[in-house]
C-alpha cells in the first residue's frame, strides 16, 4: 500500500508540474458558423500561443507581471507552491517507505513521517484543485454568458483535465499514508 501511494503520488507530482508549464488551461471555442478554423488559442499561466493549422505554434510570454489579472498571479502562486510542496511530500514518502522496512525497533518515528508525508499530499492536492476548478468554472461561466462576445469564449483545456487527475492522484496517496 506503500508503494502504491508513493506511485501515486509520484504521478501527481508529474502531473501537478505539467499542469503549471502547459499553455492550454483555457482553449479558443470554435461555436456557431465557423467550421473551417485556421487557428486556435491557447492561454496559460505563463504564456499565450498560437496554433495555426497544426502546423505552426506561436508562444509569447506575458510581458509584465503586473499587467496581469489578480486571479492569474493567485493562481501562479497557489500551482508554483503545489509543485515544492508535491516534490518535498514525494521524497518524504521515500524516505518513510525506505525506512520503515529497514528500522523496525522505532516504528512510530517512522509512522510520524509518513503521516506527515500523506498530509502533504493532502495539502498539496487542495493547491492543485483551487486553481484548476476556479479556473473551469470561469470558462464555464464565460462560454454560457451572451454578454461575453463569441471570439473571446474558451473551452476547458487539456491542463485542466491534468490537473483534475493529479488531483485525484495527490489526494488518494495523503490518504493511503494517513491511514499508516
């Protein structure tokens, strides 16, 4: 059960860095008559790129750090912190597992590290899901409002769906390792 919780926690820890560096948390919509698209749109907590027609991508960084929107900075704080703390919760788990079969005369030591190690885990999935929902709830929000003009609606992209799973992968690893 261990080594499943360090697996999974390991895939969450990957995934939880994938998910900050990937430009597609928020994806163009191509609605109503436009069938024929030359390009797509993807917005990231780093960057903006431009897809056009699979062939050619175009990445810019955002140029001023305080021309962003709060919400963005938020959630540049909230995943940057989600990835220290996913990287120290992941090696914490190795330690725990690697200890615990080596040292057998001071078990509770070692099962203090582990539940520190799954709370961690827990924590670090919470930082992951703030972000990543807020963020889908926004483009749902967006996607449905008749106020918001149809070039500037945008789907769920695949960053999101990354970091739903992580989520669900950093959560069931802090609670393999809390109920050690």
């Amino acid at each position: 059960l261990q080594i499943t919780g360090l697996i999974f926690g390991g895939f969450g820890m990957i995934g939880t860095l994938a998910a900050t560096v990937m430009p597609q948390w928020r994806v163009s919509a191509h609605i109503e008559s436009n069938i024929v698209v030359f390009e797509s749109i993807w917005e990231g907590l780093w960057m903006d790129c431009v897809s056009q027609l699979g062939i050619r991508l175009q990445c810019k960084f955002y140029d001023s750090l305080l021309a962003l929107p709060p919400p963005l900075e938020a959630f540049r704080a909230l995943m940057c912190l989600a990835v220290i703390l996913s990287i120290i919760s992941f090696l914490m788990a190795i330690v725990g597992v690697k200890y615990t079969h080596r040292s057998k005369e001071d078990p509770q030591g070692i099962s203090i590290f582990i539940l520190a190690a799954g709370v961690a885990f827990l924590l670090t999935g919470i930082l992951v899901l703030i972000p990543v929902s807020w963020t889908g709830g926004s483009i749902i929000h967006d996607f449905y409002d008749p106020k918001v003009p149809v070039p500037l609606k945008r789907e769920l992209g695949a960053a999101l769906y990354v970091g739903w799973v992580s989520t669900a992968l950093l959560i069931t690893a802090g609670a393999m390792y809390c109920s050690f």
